[in-house]
C-alpha cells in the first residue's frame, strides 16, 4: 500500500523533501503541495500532485493520508492541530512550535487523540554515526556519560536573513535534542556565554557557547559558529567514566598526496545529513502507514522549545536559566518499536 501525502511548504527543506519521496524512497506518493507562494508551490509539485490553496485544505483533502510540514515556524501550531483534528499522521520539520504554550496545546490535543500522530524532524537521531554512537552510551561498557562536547559549525549564513537570535532558537534546538537522547536525560538549566565575535558575521552575535545542565549531572557544552567559511562541521564526543566515544568526521575517505593528508568537509547540512534524512523518512513511513508516529515526539519538540527559550533568557542574563518542564504524559512515556525514539 502506497502512502498519499501532502506537504506543506515548497522552500528549500520542501523542495528537498518532494525530491526525497519522489525519487529516493519507496511506499509513498506525493498527491497534494501548498505554500503561500503558489507559484513555487506549483514549480515544486511532482507531475499528477495536486496544487492545494490553503493548508487546510489540504489537510482536510479526502486524498491525503499523511502531511509534512516544511512551512515557517509561528505556522506550526495552527497546521499540527489540523492535522491530529483530522486523524492524520504529520512529519513537522523543526522547530515543532515557536512557544512553550503552543507545545502544550498541541501535546494536549495529541493526548486527547489517544495516539502518537507527530514526528519531528530531528533528523540526527537517524545518522548512522550519531546511532552507533548512542549505543556505546547505552551498552554501558565506557560507565556514565559526564561531557558531552557539541560542535555545530555553518561555512556561512544568508547575510540579513539570520538574526543573533536563531543560533539559540533555531540552531540549537538539534543539539539540544540530540543531547537528550544520547544521554537518554533532560535538560534542567542553560548557560550561554557569548565570546569575541567574528569579523566575518559583522553584528551577528557569532559564535556562542551553550552549556546545558542535565538532569543526572553531565554537562554538555555547544559550541555554534555560522561563519567558519571552511565548510559544514557536525562534530560530537561523550567522557565517561571508563572512556570517550566520538563521531568520525565525515566523509570518511582521506587523501593522501603531494598535498599532504586531508578529508573533504561537507558543504552544508544536506551532504552531511542526506542519508539521516533518507532514513527519517523510510521510518516515518512504515509509522504513518499504519495511522501512528515513532521518532522525535511532540514531547521532543516540546523540549527543544524549552531549552532555546532558556537560551534567550540566559544570553541576555548572563547566568543559569532552569528548564522547568511538566510531568511527562503517559502518551509520551510509551515503548514504541521505532529505533529513533
């Protein structure tokens, strides 16, 4: 059985995500696109998909199955209440909402369901390299997690269009999340310190140091340059008690020559990230297939959201700002047979 979907907004996440499903992995069909462009919308449509004039009416189409969320952040909270009103399962791009209180609104609404129907998309849980790494952690043979080092380096950012805010509400949210789950803890406080800046970000607060306190006593400490000019550098490496486990650096191959011995370095998240991004989507739609979600979790996203906001607070501050998060419903706290989650 072919899964009908339709996506919400044909940026370039979008546009990359049709690619995916249209030409890369199997079991799906893309039968619906909207964005407030049309015209994009229109460009960006697979042959035979049909160009929808609103998200709603997408979301209520008898033709789609399942939606994806690509549209702009404060648009999140209106399209995910659709689409759990409507019993449909939702991939939502990060980030999940751009509030604490619409998290709450929409895990209430999920809850009231009584099934999982959103996976966010924090396609790192679904790296190879990120997953081998988690299961060092969990087999216990390096003893407890201390330090997580995280690394989040960008060649460059559109000049104008990234403000000083979104290393701490947009960039870090994937550290953050991704520090949650190989530690398989929360976050309780954030510390953000800001350093010289660098000549080539102009008045963009760049880089920034984030220090996420968690619940059992490790600390993770996130460094986010966004003008490194050199390329896109993912790095992470975990202390424990009995050793250190460490990504490799990626793409693995190393040249050796007159030159000397070097490794190509990605040019941007989707050469990085393209086979995690393969992945996330194969699993979102064996999920969906059958009327649920696995993976990142409302829940998830919900804590994303925390730890940036206590990032806001705390660049301006200066201190430790806590993470106070409600008890964690038991929607949330079920297994679920996905490995990502």
């Amino acid at each position: 059985m072919t899964l009908q979907v339709g996506v919400i907004g044909t940026g370039m996440i979008g546009q990359d995500h049709i690619r995916r499903l249209t030409n890369v992995v199997s079991g799906v069909e893309i039968v619906g696109v909207t964005d407030i462009d049309q015209a994009r919308a229109a460009a960006a449509a697979p042959a035979g998909a049909e160009v929808f004039a609103t998200p709603s009416a997408l979301i209520s189409s008898e033709k789609v199955q399942a939606v994806i969320i690509c549209s702009w952040g404060p648009a999140h909270e209106e399209q995910l209440l659709a689409s759990i009103a409507a019993g449909k399962p939702v991939f939502c791009e990060k980030p999940l909402v751009t509030s604490e209180v619409a998290a709450l609104r929409v895990m209430e609404a999920e809850a009231a369901f009584g099934r999982r129907l959103v996976q966010v998309g924090f396609m790192r849980r679904f790296d190879a390299d990120y997953r081998r790494l988690k299961a060092v952690i969990d087999g216990g043979r390096l003893g407890a997690p201390l330090l997580f080092h995280s690394v989040h380096r960008n060649a460059s950012v559109p000049e104008g269009l990234y403000t000083s805010e979104m290393p701490l509400n947009d960039t870090l949210v994937h550290d953050a999340d991704i520090s949650r789950w190989l530690l398989s803890d929360e976050i309780t406080g954030v510390e953000v310190r800001v350093p010289r800046r660098s000549s080539r970000g102009g008045e963009l607060r760049d880089p920034v140091f984030v220090l996420l306190h968690m619940a059992s006593g490790a600390l993770v400490d996130v460094e986010i340059s966004v003008n490194v000019a050199y390329g896109y550098d993912i790095r992470g490496e975990i202390s424990c008690e009995a050793g250190v486990a460490a990504l490799p650096n990626r793409p693995a191959t190393v040249i050796s020559d007159l030159n000397g011995i070097r490794q190509a370095i990605p040019e941007d998240w989707r050469e990085r990230f393209i086979e995690a991004y393969d992945q996330e989507f194969r699993e979102w739609i064996v999920a969906a297939s059958k009327g649920t979600a696995g993976g990142p979790s409302t829940w998830d996203g919900y804590a994303a959201t925390l730890a940036a906001d206590a990032a806001l607070r705390a660049v301006t501050s200066g201190g430790l700002e806590p993470v106070n998060m409600i008890p964690k419903p038991k929607l949330y706290a079920l297994p679920t047979a996905m490995a990502a989650e």
